[in-house]
DNA sequence: ACTGTGACTTTCA
DNA sequence: ATGAAAGCCACAG
C-alpha cells in the first residue's frame, strides 16, 4: 500500500519539494494546482479570461500567473487549457499555438469571428 | 539577492 | 476604436 511513500521527513521537516518530482508527484506550488483546478472547472462549450480563472482559483489579481501556470503545463495534461482566453476574448497565444487551440475551442461549439475573436456574451462563464 | 520576462487585467487619455 | 501606464507575482539566469 504505500510502497515507500512516507519519504517525507528527508532531514528537514520542509514540506516543500523542489526536486522536480520524485515519485509522488506534488511538485508544483499550491497556486499551480489552484489555477489548474479553476481551469478544470470551466465548463465545456465555455471559455474563462485568465483574470476570471485567477479570481475562481482564489487569486483575483493575479491573471498573469495564470498565463504562466497555463504555459508551464506538459503536454497532454487533462487541464483544458484551450478554454482559457484573455479579456478581450482573443487568443493570447502566438501563431501556431493560437490556431490549434481555436481549433479545440471550435470542436468543443466555441464560433470566431471574422477577427479570430469569441463573444464572452455567449460563451463567456455564466454569470 | 536582484533583474528581466511573461499564454494578463484594468484604468485613463 | 487605440495606446500607454501601473499593478501583479512566479520562474529563470
């Protein structure tokens, strides 16, 4: 059952692991997993600005951390990150990266407009 | 410890 | 509508 898992008391008692990740898997900052926790929670046919995930995870301010807690995820994380957009409804991301998550986006019923931009008054977080 | 950078937001002109 | 400035905080060098 816990196959070596209580490895915690490593000399000090610092709960904070930096070693990249050793076998358990928490590795990231509480803020990291409350970002993507908030992001989880996007509804599906919805998109979030960073400015609303940040508030959702608890950190209203902090939309930037947000960007960068969302450019940090590994490829093929069950984060849907694609349901993140900025305030203006636009993709933040650069060229490439920007087309393939419209095209995320337009497989989950998200429309462009002709600008490449999303109406958050229709499929912007309830509410 | 310090500086620069960034998938941002909001306000003001 | 556009643009600049300030605020915000984590990570990398």
């Amino acid at each position: 059952m816990k196959s070596a898992g209580s490895r915690a008391s490593r000399g000090r008692g610092a709960p904070r692991k930096k070693d990249g990740e050793a076998e358990g898997a928490v590795s990231v900052s509480p803020t990291y997993l409350e970002i993507y926790a908030a992001v989880e929670r996007v509804p599906c046919g919805c998109v979030a600005t960073y400015g609303q995930v940040a508030r959702l995870a608890g950190l209203p301010g902090r939309a930037r951390q947000v960007g960068y807690a969302l450019h940090a995820l590994p490829p093929g994380s069950p984060i849907p990150w694609q349901r993140v957009v900025n305030a203006r409804g636009e993709i933040s991301l650069p060229g490439a990266s920007a087309e393939r998550q419209r095209r995320l986006l337009r497989a989950e019923g998200i429309e462009f407009d002709e600008r490449g931009r999303i109406n958050l008054r229709r499929f912007g977080l309830p509410g």
